[in-house]
C-alpha cells in the first residue's frame, strides 16, 4: 500500500470519505484543504457501467467548459498550404507538415492538444505510437479532423474538451484548478456531466453513472451524489 503523504493526512482529517457530496461542498473542500505550491488541477473520475468492448457502447464526444481548464494549451496542428496561415492567426501554437512530423518522430512532444485536416491523416497516422499512448491523435468525432481549423484551434484554445471511456469503462477530466472560484469549478462539473449524460449509449443496459468523484492532484478523492449531480440534466 502507497505511504500516504502529510499533506494528504492532513486534509482527510475529520472528512467522512464514505459521504456523499454536491458538487458545491467538494469544491469548498478541495479549495480550503492545504495545497500545494502549485496551482493544482481539479478532476472530474468517474465510472460508467458502458462495456467498451462493443462498438456501440463507446462512449466519446467534447464539450466546451465555460471556464476553460486553466491549462496552457500549446497546439499542435498538420496542414499545408493557406491553412497553415488560418491555423497561426487564430492562435495554433505549431503548425506544418514534413519538418513537424520529423521532430516529432526525432522525440519531441512539448505539447497537449493536436488538429489535422483530412488530407495530412496519412501521414499522422504514422505517429500514432508517439500521440496514441498521449491520446493526442486526432479525430473527426473529437472535431480535430477538420478543414475549418480555426474553429477547431479557437475552440481547443478557449477550454474545448475530449471525454472518453477507457478500457475499463472509466473516464477523468480536469475541470479547471484550485485558483479557480468554486462557482466556475461547479459550472464546468455540471457542463461535462451533461455532455456525458446526453452521450448515453441507448445499448447500455444497468446504471450508466455507477460511482463520481472530485478531486484535486495532491487532494483527496471526494464522492459526489448522482442524484443530486444529475438532476439538472434533461
């Protein structure tokens, strides 16, 4: 069993780990435990009752956060010719062809966020041991496969988010930092929530939403009421 750390003993002390929580008390919680000296990020874990296994029962979609991720972002994006141009004005950190495909491949990978139009696929494909394992390869469902890319790039600046199940049929999102006000954190938690809600595969027999937790990195893990959670999704 992982030792556990001062810091964390201390901010469970006196918390009922078994309770249940909205989202407003938990981001109370996270912001008033002792943090670290770092803004650390806020997440949004939870399990679906989706088998991954079946194709219609994947469970993946973006959603914008109202109040971004208060990530820096640093974008990638693949094309050539008058895009290139679109994808710098509206704010794409790198962009190209050959000579970023050969400084990725020679080890690179300074960045969090990749968009590619259709015709530079190929040849992103043959980077999908470096962006796969990163789940950074882009897709058309995720809205980074795309011409217009400075709607894509605007969007991914602006606090644009992919969620998806894992193997095991889980799913963690940052949904801001513990700068953030809790009024924000509670905002972006109810945004994400209703996006995965509504992506409810209709093949998904049992509970969809088996278990949600907020936490913060160096923080404890905070049980979230459904009920209460998911009332305000229609």
């Amino acid at each position: 069993m992982a030792k556990q750390s001062k810091r964390y003993r201390k901010n469970v002390e006196g918390l009922d780990l078994e309770k249940s929580y909205t989202f407003e008390e938990a981001a109370e919680i996270l912001k008033k435990a002792d943090h670290a000296k770092f803004d650390e990020t806020v997440e949004l874990n939870m399990k679906t009752g989706v088998d991954p296994k079946k194709a219609d029962q994947l469970v993946r979609g973006t959603v914008s956060l109202p109040h971004g991720t208060g990530q820096n972002i640093v974008l990638v994006v693949f094309t050539k010719g008058d895009k290139e141009k679109e994808a710098l004005e509206a704010g794409a950190d790198y962009v190209g062809n050959d000579e970023l495909f050969e400084k990725i491949r020679g080890g690179w990978t300074d960045f969090n966020a990749v968009i590619a139009t259709p015709d530079m696929m190929r040849d992103v494909g043959k980077l999908g041991k470096i962006l796969g394992p990163r789940n950074l390869m882009p897709s058309p469902k995720a809205g980074t496969v795309t011409t217009d890319v400075a709607k894509a790039v605007k969007e991914i600046k602006a606090g644009k988010v992919e969620y998806k199940v894992d193997k095991s049929g889980n799913m963690h999102n940052a949904i801001g930092k513990l700068s953030f006000d809790g009024k924000s954190l509670v905002e972006n938690a109810r945004t994400l929530l209703t996006a995965i809600m509504r992506a409810k595969p209709v093949s998904v027999k049992g509970t969809y939403l088996q278990t949600l937790f907020m936490s913060s990195t160096m923080g404890p893990g905070l049980k979230i009421d459904i009920n209460s959670a998911t009332q305000a999704v229609s």
